[in-house]
C-alpha cells in the first residue's frame, strides 16, 4: 500500500487514502488528510474530527452520517448537529471526509 | 455514500431479525452479522438481534483480544442505540447454560425463554442467520 511522509514521518495509507494505522495520526497527518480533500482546517472543522476521534474510541466504529449527526447534536448542540452545518464544512460527505482527516476507517455501510 | 439514500415515502416497513449463533472470535460471523445490523440501520426498517448459543459469548464485558491479534470490537454494540436498534434479545437457556447473567453483559437486553423467542421469531418478515 502507498506510503506518504509528512513532517519526517512515514506512514501508510490505503488505496483510497485513508490512513491504515490509526495509532499513527497526528495532527499533522490531520493537515496532510485535509489538504488531500481539498478541506481548510478551522476551529469548527477539528471539533468534528475530533468529536469522531472520541466516537472511535469508544465504539470502534466510524459513525454513519445520520448517527453522527444525532450524536453531534447532543454533545454540541442542533446548531452544529444538522446536515448543512456539517455539509458545510465537509462537502463531500462528512462522515467520509471528517473520517479520513480523523484517520479512521470509511464508515460501515459508506460507499 | 448508501446512508444518504432517499427513501420512498412510505415505504413498506418489514420486521428483520438478525440471530447470532457464534462466539465472537474464531470465525467471521459475529463481527460480519454487526456490520449487515448496522448497514440494515439506513434503511429505516424494524430491526431486532436475537443472540442464541455461543452468540450469547458476543455481548460479555470484558472482551480482551490481545494475545487473538484481533480487534476487539465488542464496544460496537454499545453503538446500536445510537443506531436505533434497541431490541436485543437473549435467550435464558443459552445464557444459564454459559453461566451467564444480564450483568456479565454489555448492553441492555430483554432475556426470554426459548419459547417466547420462537414466538418473535414466528413474527418477523425476515430472519437471518449468523
């Protein structure tokens, strides 16, 4: 699988690129990710990858959008837990975006 | 992305029940028959699990795969109901013969004798086995 370096460090990514060693992130990975989607990182934006880096770790999973969205709605509010606002800052599909820069896998049932 | 699909309005709704026989390692049953639960979510359609023999071991707190080399990926069904998916159901016979009791497990599920889940399984549209 192809490896790209960032910042001196190498790591591995798939052929869609997402990262395949989750324990390798960091937030200059992050940095790397987003500028492969073509994503301005702002405050808003690390919210959400780091509202998913916490979901992962607690579930193991990468959420579905729709799940993402309710649960994003409770912890910050509807104000940030609707699909425009996330659409907004992820416009090719949060979950598949935010997920990539999170370094987490493709989310179950995303094709 | 498939959660993203616009369903028909009111379209029909049918019951599916997925059964887990399986322990959670060793084979690929457990882990896949999760991943078709959590996919079937998107679709909006009455989904219940019914965990019967060894798939009752897929629920059990305290799941470590280190020395399997696999991923633990018991914490996932604690994710159903985010997922909308609430009914679980344990069948009494295969969790006492296992030594098992509702507190050994990680999610909250409705326990039922064998005959009362034959009962739910005689209701449901679509049954599938894992």
């Amino acid at each position: 699988m192809p490896m790209v370096e960032v910042a001196g460090k190498e790591f591995e990514v798939d052929e869609e690129g997402y990262l395949v060693n989750l324990a390798d992130w960091d937030e200059n990975i992050a940095g790397y990710l987003a500028q492969e989607e073509k994503v301005e990182m702002t405050e808003n934006h690390w919210e959400v990858v780091n509202f998913l880096r916490e979901y992962y770790s607690e579930y193991q999973i990468a959420p579905a959008i729709r799940v993402l969205t309710k649960a994003i709605a409770k912890k910050l509010g509807p104000d940030k837990g609707n699909n425009k606002y996330l659409y907004e800052l992820f416009p090719y599909g949060p979950a598949k975006q935010a997920c990539k820069i999170a370094g987490l896998p493709k989310p179950t049932g995303c094709i | 992305m498939s959660d993203e699909m616009d369903m028909e309005e009111g379209g029909v709704v049918k019951q599916f029940m997925f059964v887990n026989r399986k322990a959670p390692y060793g084979t690929i049953y457990a882990l896949e028959g999760l991943e078709v639960v959590l996919i079937s979510a998107a679709f909006e359609q009455d989904v219940s699990m019914a965990f019967i023999d060894d798939g009752v071991y897929e629920l059990k707190k305290g799941q470590d795969t280190k020395e399997l080399g696999q991923k633990n990926f018991s914490p996932t069904y604690r994710a159903l109901e985010g997922y909308d998916i609430e009914k679980l159901y344990v069948e009494r016979e295969s969790m006492e013969a296992r030594g098992l009791t509702e507190d050994d497990l990680l999610v909250d599920v409705v326990v039922m004798d064998r005959a009362e889940l034959a009962a739910k399984m005689a209701e449901q549209d679509v049954l599938i086995s894992f």
